[in-house]
C-alpha cells in the first residue's frame, strides 16, 4: 500500500462517556442520512484546546450538560468505509455536574437522552457507529487510565 503521508492526516476526536446512576447519558442527533442516532457527546479536537477540554465542550454543546472529566478510557482508530477518513478518538469518563436545560444545543442534536445499558444495546440499529458501544464497553470493562497519560510540552 503506496500512502502519500503529506496526504493523509486522521482526524482528531474526543468522546464523553458519563455514566450517572446506572444511565449513560447520550446525544440524539440527525445523522447524514437524516435518520435520528444516538451518539455519546462527541466531536472533533479544537486548535489550541487539549482533548480534555474538548471533551467538556462537546459535551456542553450538545447535551447542556456541564461535566468534569475524571478518567481515560481509551483510545480507537476508525476508517469510515464510505469516506475513507479515518477518525482517532480519545474517549473519557465524565461525571455530571450540572444542566443548563435553557442552553441552545449544537445544530442537528435533538437532545441529551439518559439511557440505561440495557436500553442501548436492545437496538444496535440506533448508534451512530459501532464505536458508541465499543466505547461503553470499555466503561464498563472497569479499566481506567489516568488524564495526565497526556501532556502538553509548551512550545510545543
């Protein structure tokens, strides 16, 4: 496989996996195909934000929810096959901290959905992706990482 690397550069993401008294909260949204999805609080890595900080803004944006991110979850490379893009996305546990329901959500999220793991997985049909349950299972595996894994050189 020839792969011009000036070429190629995955993208960068961030989810938010918060996990409150046995509900996952996640994010309804239109998906390209104008189906409603369901998706964990998610999107794409800002210029100057860590993927800490990006992870509580999505999660702002598209649920209301205010959150503080307390573990690492893990890390997952995904090529779409309709595109060819491929996407990196660091995943994060969060835990709520408040909800600001008068706050305008993101265009295209028809609203934060607290769901158990049995709500979710009873149909697969839903998600987003596969990564939306590949990234609870990875919660609930029990394995945590800590949120200084990551640093940040300046000048870097």
């Amino acid at each position: 496989m020839n792969i011009d690397l000036r070429a190629w550069v995955p993208r960068v993401t961030v989810a938010a996996v918060v996990f409150d008294r046995g509900r996952y909260l996640l994010v309804e949204e239109v998906a390209e195909a104008g189906k409603p999805v369901l998706n964990q609080p998610a999107g794409h890595l800002e210029p100057g934000e860590t993927l800490t900080e990006a992870a509580v803004r999505e999660t702002l944006e598209e649920t209301g929810w205010h959150v503080e991110v307390e573990a690492l979850l893990g890390a997952s490379l995904l090529t779409n096959s309709l595109t060819g893009i491929t996407y990196y996305r660091t995943s994060f546990l969060a835990s709520p901290l408040r909800h600001d329901a008068d706050r305008a959500l993101d265009k295209d999220i028809l609203g934060p959905r607290w769901m158990s793991y049995e709500e979710i997985v009873s149909d697969p049909s839903r998600l987003r992706s596969e990564s939306v349950l590949a990234t609870i299972e990875q919660h609930r595996s029990g394995r945590r990482f800590p949120v200084d894994a990551f640093f940040y050189p300046a000048g870097a």
